[in-house]
C-alpha cells in the first residue's frame, strides 16, 4: 500500500497557487456591473433561478446566505423587475421566487459574462489549449467529493 505525503510535491503547489491566481484574478465585477449593474452574488442568484423557481430557504441554501440576507437580496431583485414571488402551491405561507422576462435576460448576459475565457486563455496556441482541456478533463474525473 503507499502512502502519500501530506505535503504535496513543490511542483505541485506552485500549480495549484497559480491556477488559484490566475481564475481569482479574472474579476468580472466590472463586467457585471457596467453590463447588468448587479453583483455576482445577485448574478449567481439569478442564474440559479433560471432553472426553475425557488423558496428563499431553497435560495439561502443555494447561495450559502442564511434567510434574512435571503430576503433582503431577493427584495432588491424584485424591486428591479428581475423577479417576482408567487404563493407555493403545497404550502400557502412559503413563496416561490420566479424569473422575470428581464431576470431571465440578465442570467443570460450574466452567464455570458462569467463564461467568457480572458484573453490569456484565447491567446494559447491550440495544442498547449487542448492539452489543458485535457488535464483539466483528468483532474475533473479524479477529484473526490470533500
């Protein structure tokens, strides 16, 4: 049986400090707020809700707030036009938190916006891209939930 150091090897962490870096250098707030005027929290928020409506204790969860900050986020969403509540159909004293039109609109743009690769990543040559995709493939397949 081996057994594996609790230290990772130095070239290991000198990867995992930059990827770290690198992805939490990619700041999007400006992007967001210039495009959409949300943060991305409330942008997170509203792509959640394009799956499907959700209660604000389903919100809180999804979004790791407790349900006071819940409400207070969801208020401001609503008071944009970007979502409405509606009665729960099992349950009369729980709402669900729908999309609008213009929520629905702003996840879009959002999304787009959190999905654009920075240019560092586009500038890559094909093969050392497709080589990344594919570590990055091989370390998705490996990991183990924590």
């Amino acid at each position: 049986m081996s057994t594996r150091s609790a230290t990772p090897p130095d070239t290991a962490s000198r990867v995992w400090i930059a990827l770290h870096e690198f992805v939490t250098g990619q700041d999007r707030r400006r992007a967001l707020h210039a495009a959409l005027d949300l943060g991305p929290a409330k942008v997170e928020l509203l792509i959640k809700l394009a799956d499907g409506p959700m209660t604000l204790r389903e919100i809180a969860r999804a979004v790791e707030v407790d349900p006071p900050a819940a409400t207070v986020g969801v208020d401001k969403l609503e008071a944009r036009g970007l979502v409405h509540r509606t009665p729960h159909p099992d349950d009369n004293r729980r709402k669900l938190v729908h999309l609008t039109d213009a929520g629905r609109d702003a996840a879009q743009r959002g999304q787009a916006i959190l999905s654009e690769p920075p240019p560092a990543l586009t500038n890559l040559d094909s093969d050392d891209l497709a080589r990344l995709d594919e570590i990055l493939t091989r370390l998705q397949t490996k990991r183990r939930p924590i």
